[in-house]
C-alpha cells in the first residue's frame, strides 16, 4: 500500500516535472540554447501567483491566469531585447547570456520577496477526495489536470495547426523553413512565449503545494536538465516520459529511503542514461 501510494504521489509530482521539461525542450528545440534562467522563471511563476494570492486576495484559478500571462510577457519581453540576437551555433553565448538572466531574477526575487518562505493558502488546500481507495489532494489532482491540459494541448498545436508544424520545421531545418518563405525570428518568439507560459503555470500550481522562496528555482533547474537528458533534448514526448520518471523515482527514494536519496536517484538515472544512450530514451535526436 506505502509503495502505491509513493508511485501514485510520484506520478502526480512527475506531471508537474513534464510540465518543466516540456518547457525547456520547447525552447531548446526552436533556438538550440539552453535556458539556464529555466529555474528562476519557474520561481517567478511560484511566487507571482503567492503575492496575487496572499497579498491580493485573489482565488487560484484567477491568480494561475494571470501569473501565465505575466510570466510570458517576461518571455516576451526577454526574447525581444536578448533572445532573438542569439545566432546558430552560438551556443556558449546563449549560456552565458541565459546565466546571467537567471541570477538576476534569482536576486531580483531575493530583493523583493526576501528569503523567508511563504506559504500559499487557497480554497483547494487540505481538501480531498477518495480515488480507488486512495486519498487524492484537490490541489494535487488540480495541478495534474492543468498539466495534461497544457501538455495535451501544446501536441495538438503542434501537430494539428499550421503555427505548429511551422514550429517543427524550424526547429529541424532552419535553413529549408526560411527558404518557404518562415519568419524564423517570429516562430521562435511564439515558441519561447509558449516555453515560459509553461514554465510559469508549473510554479503556479505547484506554490499551494510546497513553501515557495526566491531560491526554489535552482534545484529545479537540475531537475529540468535531467529531464531533458533522459527524455532527449528537444524531444517533447521524451520529457513528458522523462518526468514521470523522475518523479517516481524521487517519490520512492524519498519515501523508501531517505529525502537526501531523493535528488541523488535521479541524477543517477540520468548519468547511466548517458553512458548507455547519450541521445536519451527515444536515442534518435529527435527534435520537436
């Protein structure tokens, strides 16, 4: 029963933690850089929807609306005076460059948050529901639902639509979508605005849950990269898989073994999947 209820909490955690690496997939697969600011923006999704909660006085869903479309304006706003001027190859720039924005927002946060955890109370807090003789948290099963929304409506948007497929073209053959008459630098400004709507609705529904400070973004951050690794950078469904991975895994070393195993179990799967498949799970470099 102790183990169902581990892999059932993993699986929940892991929704969230695809949510993250779908973001970060997303971005790399469309600029080929990888956003080492990831974290932070996720902290600033966290702590967003803290102060319209805590300090406004909005409900959840209303706060997690305007913390998307606050933390995509960021997107937006950082694509346009930073993002767009990497080119390809330019990898180190592009880490350099993102380093930088992270530790800005980190102490951005820190200045005017502070260090202090806060807590963040919402009418879907200690409610719960049976579900197969298991007790779910409304909050819980909440952020789940709003993730397989996300994710499930990113796949249809990228495989339905023409904005979509326009996507992938990019993110496969820069060259050949340009050609076709593509606005590279437009697609992926659409893109990196999806990313970190993503990235931002990941904190909202996951601040109920835990204690959120400026400082929560860097252990997500390592996360969101192992993520990427074992699902394969770039590869969408890879992290989707990848995330229930690793939140399983972390929920049973956790609740099995002890909370200091939790992080070490996952980026001990992620190193074997490196010796054994350096391109991750679906090993092809597939991209978007």
């Amino acid at each position: 029963m102790l183990t169902a209820t581990l892999i059932l909490n993993g699986l929940v955690m892991g929704a969230i933690y695809a949510l993250i690496g779908v973001g970060l997939s997303l971005i790399f697969g469309v600029l080929e850089i990888v956003n080492f600011a990831h974290g932070q923006i996720f902290a600033f999704g966290a702590l967003a929807l803290a102060v319209l909660v805590n300090h406004f006085g909005l409900a959840f869903l209303p706060s997690a609306f305007v913390t998307v479309l606050v933390v995509a304006g960021l997107g937006t706003f950082l694509y346009i005076t930073l993002l767009q001027f990497i080119r390809k190859g330019e990898f180190e720039r592009g880490i350099i460059l993102t380093l930088g924005v992270g530790l800005i927002l980190e102490n951005g946060l820190l200045y005017l948050y502070g260090a202090t955890p806060q807590m963040v109370d919402t009418a879907f807090n200690f409610k719960h529901f049976e579900l197969l003789g298991f007790r779910v948290e409304h909050i819980k099963a909440l952020a789940v639902l709003f993730s397989l929304i996300s994710i499930g409506g990113l796949q249809l948007l990228l495989t339905r639509t023409r904005f979509g497929m326009a996507i992938r073209a990019l993110s496969q053959n820069r060259e050949a979508a340009m050609v076709v008459g593509m606005k590279p630098k437009v697609i992926a400004g659409y893109a990196v605005i999806i990313g970190f709507a993503l990235t931002g609705l990941a904190g909202a529904v996951l601040a109920p849950v835990f204690t959120v400070h400026p400082l929560m973004g860097a252990p997500m951050l390592f996360k969101a990269f192992a993520i990427v690794i074992i699902g394969g950078l770039g590869h969408l469904p890879g992290a989707v898989v990848a995330g229930l991975i690793v939140g399983v895994v972390e929920s049973l070393a956790g609740g099995l073994g002890s909370a200091a195993l939790q992080s070490a179990a996952v980026f001990l799967i992620m190193i074997v999947m490196l010796q054994l498949r350096p391109l991750g799970l679906f090993g092809k470099g597939a991209r978007i």
